[in-house]
C-alpha cells in the first residue's frame, strides 16, 4: 500500500521551497492546469509514501489542531541535527508542542501554511 497525505495551499512555491530545499525531500513529480489545479508531489524516491500539495484558484481553508503534525524520523544524529540547523538557518523558530511528549522527543516547527511538523530526535519504530 501506498500512502499519500494530500494538502491544498494557497503557498505552492513557499511550501516547495520549505520541504525540498530546507528539509532535503524530492519533487517527485508534478502537474499544471489539471482541471485547474497545479501541484507537486513530495518525498524520497523507492518509498511508499509522498506528500501531494495542490492550488487553485479558490482559497486554502485550512483547520488542524496543536496535536496535528506530520513527523519526520531522521536516519541519525547527524541528518537530525543538519535538519535542524537547516531550520534555523532559513529562521524558522521552533514551538512548544502541546504534547510534552514531542518537546522531549523532538522539536516542532510550522512549516509556510501554519501546520505543525516534528523532527524526532528518535528512531522511528
């Protein structure tokens, strides 16, 4: 099985730009003008998983909570910490997760469309 998390947003080259360049993820395809829509397909190559990010013409209506978050399980240390860095280099500040798990276990940023993603600092199981 193949898992796709698809997501509308009013910030297609912001959120291209967050995923791909700052988190190191792939563009593994993409479309323009498809019943107009535009969108990307993000991940890494051989995976059973990708993100989808669409626009169009109409608004993104986002609704998520504090316990909404996409997390993402770096090989090691030294991939976790260059994710991290790369974060803060390109000033996004982290926030407290309301989970107290997920301030232990990772470090939670908002990614260009006001989401909530996780860098774990563990493996994931």
């Amino acid at each position: 099985m193949t898992l796709r998390i698809a997501r509308h947003t009013d910030n297609l080259e912001k959120i291209k730009t967050f995923y791909v360049t700052i988190l190191g993820l792939e563009v593994l395809g993409s479309f323009e003008n498809h019943d107009n829509y535009d969108g990307i397909f993000i991940g890494k190559p051989n995976l059973n998983w990708h993100l989808e990010f669409t626009k169009s013409n109409e608004k993104a209506n986002h609704i998520s909570d504090e316990d909404d978050a996409l997390v993402f399980y770096p090989e090691n240390s030294c991939e976790y910490n260059i994710l991290i860095n790369k974060l803060k280099d390109n000033n996004i500040s982290s926030i407290t997760s309301k989970n107290p798990y997920w301030n232990t276990n990772g470090i939670m940023f908002i990614d260009p469309d006001g989401f909530r993603i996780i860098i774990s600092n563990l493996k994931a199981t």
